[in-house]
C-alpha cells in the first residue's frame, strides 16, 4: 500500500477541529482549548509522510532543486486561492490590517510570496495559519538539504534539543502552553515545535520501514485512532500548570504512540472513501478556513445575517460549505493545476531553450 488512508483520516479530523480555533464567530464561544495542538500533529505526520514518499528518492538521485519544486507545486496552489480570497476580502474592508501605505503593500507582497514581512507582530495577517504552512516548506528544505547527514543518531540529538527547546518555551510563556510561532515575537518557538515533531516523525517512519506491513482492520479498530485523536484535541482547558503537562504529554509522547499504532492498520474497503475524503479536504479547509471566513462572516454581516445571531449552527454550515467547496477546488482547479506545473518542472533547461528559440525564431 502506497497510501496510509488512516492517518490522512486523523488529518483530517484535526483539520475541522481547528477550524472552531479561527473561527469563533460562527461557534458562538464554542472552542476546543487544546484543538492548537492540531498543528504539532501536522508536523508529526507530516516528518513521516514526507520520509516515506521522498527520501529514498533524495538518497538516490532527486535533487534539493526539483524536491522543492514538487513541494511547492503540492502546497503553493491551494494557498494561492486563499490569498486571492484573502485580497477580495481585503478590498471589500474585512480584514483589520492598514488598508494603505508601505505597511500593507508589504502584507500583500509577502503573503502573495508566502514570506513574512515585519510590518506587524502576526506572521501572516491576511492568513494566520500560513505561518505553518511556511514553517514546512523552510523545514523540508533544510531536511532534504542536510539528509547526508542525518543519521538516525544525529536526528536524535536534534529532536531531543528542540524537544527541551519546546518545553521552555512552555515554561516561559504567559499562558504556559505550546502555542507559540505565528508571530515574529515566537518564532524559536516555530522552529523549535517543527524541529521536534517533524524530526520524530521522520524517526518513526525509519524504525518502522523495517516491520511488517500495513492490514486492513475491522470498524472499530480503524475508527478508534480517529476518536483518540479527536478527544484529544478536544480535550476542555485545564488552566495551568496542568494545561502545560497535558501539552508536552501530548505532543512528546501520546501523538507518536497514536501514529505508530495507526500506521499499521488500514479500514475496511467499504470505508476507503470515507477516510480518502477526510485526507483531501485536509488542507484545503485547514489553509482556506480563515480567508473563507473572513469573506463569508463579512458579506453575511452586511446581508443582516451575522454568524453570530445563528451560532453554532452557522458553523456547522460553514464546515459543510468549506468541505463541499474544497473538494470541488482540487478537483477541478488544484489537480489539473498541479498536473501542468509538475509537467512544466519535468521540462530541461536544453528543452526550455530549444522551445524558446523556436518560438523566437
């Protein structure tokens, strides 16, 4: 099996928890405290996933060049529609950012790169959850450009100091929880929480490579990771001191154990479409919830119908519109697009300059 369709489920499910993070006004007040942890998960996944589709290849031959070519044509596009709806929302006075001057030229011409410009404390204002998206594409250059030298001995020393590096940032953080890396303030913290999980997440696919294969399981064992997960992320606020405990306990021990357990099994055959929806709405709704949001919440406010008044049943609604709209744009917008850019990337330098001599000529 080339797929791990169980945790491109759990993606999933963490994907919609977060949403009631960035979305507040269509829940009513409803939040999960600990859905932040969503993101860690992410990088977890996402530092094993990567090592199961890229570094064979990268040991054998793939170029850093092309790696990132093929990372960007798979995350760029989706992020790109975002941004286009991030600027009419901009233009239609939504977003609570400079609408004129260096500053906002400076928001634009950073979020239309995926690059952070200093002009406020945020990241990303016109996207908030794109400071992740960034923080991958930075940590999967420096994975592919250090493999050489990434022994399973020397990602251990890594991991484990960005993992004390992660557990001070808890200690010395107002709140004492591990949110931390969206704004430029708390960017060791970014570094520190990408480095850990993404590091052990590469780990985990390495000792695991070497085991049994993947099988298919009945329901409840297939579903049980999902509702795990789900739980955890919705976990209600401890306050601290146990908020922090419950944090690093998460993120150091309990969502590698939870991956390693699902990575073994697949669900049932009458399930797959389930779980392959729940993996391909990932991150689409996780990287256009909050442009999608601020475009929606402002058009129905001016309508007189503010999401508020309706909450949470407006965020139920949303969640349906955002899954319906995301599985329509890959579909019909992110893959065909992909599928030309990778044709496009395969194109040589000697093909591009006999193409172009013929079109001059």
């Amino acid at each position: 099996m080339k797929r791990y369709d169980t945790l491109d489920a759990m993606r999933g499910v963490a994907a919609f928890l977060i949403i009631l993070r960035h979305t507040p006004l269509f829940w009513g007040g409803i939040a999960f405290q600990h859905s932040y942890l969503a993101v860690d998960f992410f990088f977890l996944l996402s530092g094993f996933v990567v090592c199961h589709a890229y570094e064979q290849k990268l040991q054998t031959g793939l170029a850093l060049f092309q790696f990132m070519k093929l990372r960007l044509i798979r995350l760029y596009p989706l992020y790109a529609i975002g941004f286009a709806v991030s600027l009419l929302a901009l233009a239609l006075g939504f977003y609570d950012v400079p609408h004129g001057g260096w500053k906002l030229a400076g928001i634009v011409a950073g979020g239309a790169v995926l690059l952070p410009v200093p002009v406020q404390d945020q990241l990303f204002p016109l996207n908030g959850p794109a400071w992740s998206l960034c923080c991958e594409l930075v940590g999967n250059f420096a994975y592919a450009a250090g493999l050489r030298y990434l022994t399973d001995r020397r990602l251990t020393i890594v991991v484990c100091v960005c993992g004390l590096a992660v557990a001070a940032s808890v200690a010395f953080s107002h709140h004492g929880v591990i949110d931390g890396g969206f704004t430029f303030r708390s960017l060791p913290a970014a570094v520190a929480r990408f480095g850990f999980s993404f590091g052990l997440g590469v780990l985990l696919y390495r000792k695991r490579s070497a085991t049994g294969e993947r099988r298919q399981t009945r329901l409840g064992r297939a579903l049980l990771p999902l509702a795990i997960l789900f739980v955890l992320l919705a976990f209600p606020d401890l306050g601290r001191p146990w908020a922090s405990a419950y944090a690093l306990v998460c993120v150091g021990a309990v969502f590698p154990a939870l991956l390693r357990f699902a990575a073994d099994y697949e669900p049932p055959a009458w399930l797959l479409p389930v779980f392959r929806g729940l993996g391909t709405v990932s991150y689409p709704v996780y990287i256009l919830q909050v442009p999608v949001s601020v475009l929606a919440g402002g058009l129905l406010s001016e309508a007189g119908y503010a999401p508020a008044r309706f909450a949470p049943w407006s965020g139920f609604a949303f969640c349906l519109f955002l899954a319906l709209l995301s599985l329509a744009l890959v579909k019909y917008v992110e893959q065909p697009v992909r599928q030309r850019l990778r044709q496009l990337a395969q194109i040589t330098r000697t093909q591009f300059r006999r193409r172009f001599s013929r079109s001059a000529a």
